[in-house]
C-alpha cells in the first residue's frame, strides 16, 4: 500500500496495531480522522492519553479503576458476599452487559496453564482466597470458559477454599465447553449465572 503522506503511513501503522484493525480498517479510520476538525481529534488523543496515564487495577478485585477502589466494589447495592471470579476484564463487561448479576467480582489475570508457563501464582489467586477470609464472603460463583485450562483453575481455586465457609458454584453449561466467555451471548451467558450450580471435590 502506497501513502502520499508519511503522515499517513504512520497513522495507519499505529492504527493496525491494535487487534482486529487491518490496514485498510487502519487506512478508512485514518482518513475518517483527516477530515474531522482539529478540536476533535485532539479531544480523541486526549482521552487516550488520560486512559493510559490515569488507569490503575482496583486494589480488591483487580477490575479496571479509576481510583484505588472501582465503581463495582464501591457500589453499596452490590450484594458484598457474592464474588464471581473471572479470567480477565472483557469477561465483567460481558457478565455486565446481561443485567442478571449483582454481586462483585475477583479477575484473576487468566487461567493456569503450564503449556504457557502459567501456573497459580502468577494469577490473583491468593489475594481471593485471603479476600474470602477476611471478608466472610459466602459464595463464590467461578464464571471462568469452560476449556481444560479453565477447569483445572476452579478445581485448584476451590482446594485452596476447601478450609473456609463459602460456598462455590459454577456458571450452568449453557456456555459450551471450549468456548470463551466473553463470546457467549447475553442471554446464555445470564442465564448461566442465574442457574449456576455447586462445585464439588471429589
């Protein structure tokens, strides 16, 4: 592709950087950009720049924040002995999105797996497990895709909270084995908290 601007091309590059932005995505946005006024695009890389400076993790469930304690943990509606344990960020915004959960959350930064060199304390494991402790948390529902990776993270996770009283369940199979949780559509994936069902041990 060739640019009458390096301006241009190097817009584009930053563009296609991001995932799921190809050249020509990249090249369109660009060009859509070119033709705003100035005060638009400067108010577009102002809020960028902000995001990026002013974002920090919430120190209790490491959700994105704000300040030191995000919107969900601040929320007094939110029920605080309900935790639903989640990989990552996109999974909260899905589990949001359908409406059907009211209590609060633990992002846990992935799944263990070893293939990736990934094991549990590279995850916020132990900030959970001492979270339930010293909060009395009653339940914990892992909301977590269910894949090999994804159950061998509930069946470490739920070891490690064997010696407390809480209660852990796990998301109903609407959502198919294999599949992420945040591509789960709105409607199964609220129903599968809704129906969640106990996890046990053996």
């Amino acid at each position: 592709m060739q640019f009458s601007s390096k301006l241009i091309e190097e817009a584009v590059e930053a563009f296609s950087s991001l995932p799921g932005i190809g050249r020509k995505t990249a090249l369109r946005l660009v060009l859509h950009m070119v033709q705003q006024p100035g005060e638009t695009v400067d108010a577009f890389a102002s809020a960028l720049t902000k995001m990026r400076s002013g974002i920090q993790e919430c120190e209790q469930c490491h959700n994105l924040s704000d300040d030191k304690l995000c919107t969900v943990c601040k929320d007094d509606r939110r029920n605080p002995q309900l935790v639903c344990v989640v990989e990552n960020i996109r999974d909260v915004m899905a589990i949001e999105e359908t409406g059907q959960y009211r209590g609060r959350y633990h992002v846990l930064g992935g799944v263990i797996s070893p293939i990736e060199g990934i094991g549990p304390a590279e995850l916020n494991i132990d900030s959970l497990v001492g979270r339930i402790d010293e909060r009395g948390i009653k339940e914990v529902i892992m909301a977590i895709s269910p894949t090999i990776e994804g159950d061998t993270t509930i069946f470490y996770i739920t070891k490690q909270l064997a010696a407390l009283d809480v209660k852990v369940s796990t998301i109903a199979r609407g959502v198919s084995f294999g599949g992420e949780l945040e591509y789960a559509d709105g409607l199964t994936l609220g129903r599968s908290i809704v129906a969640r069902i106990p996890y046990k041990v053996d």
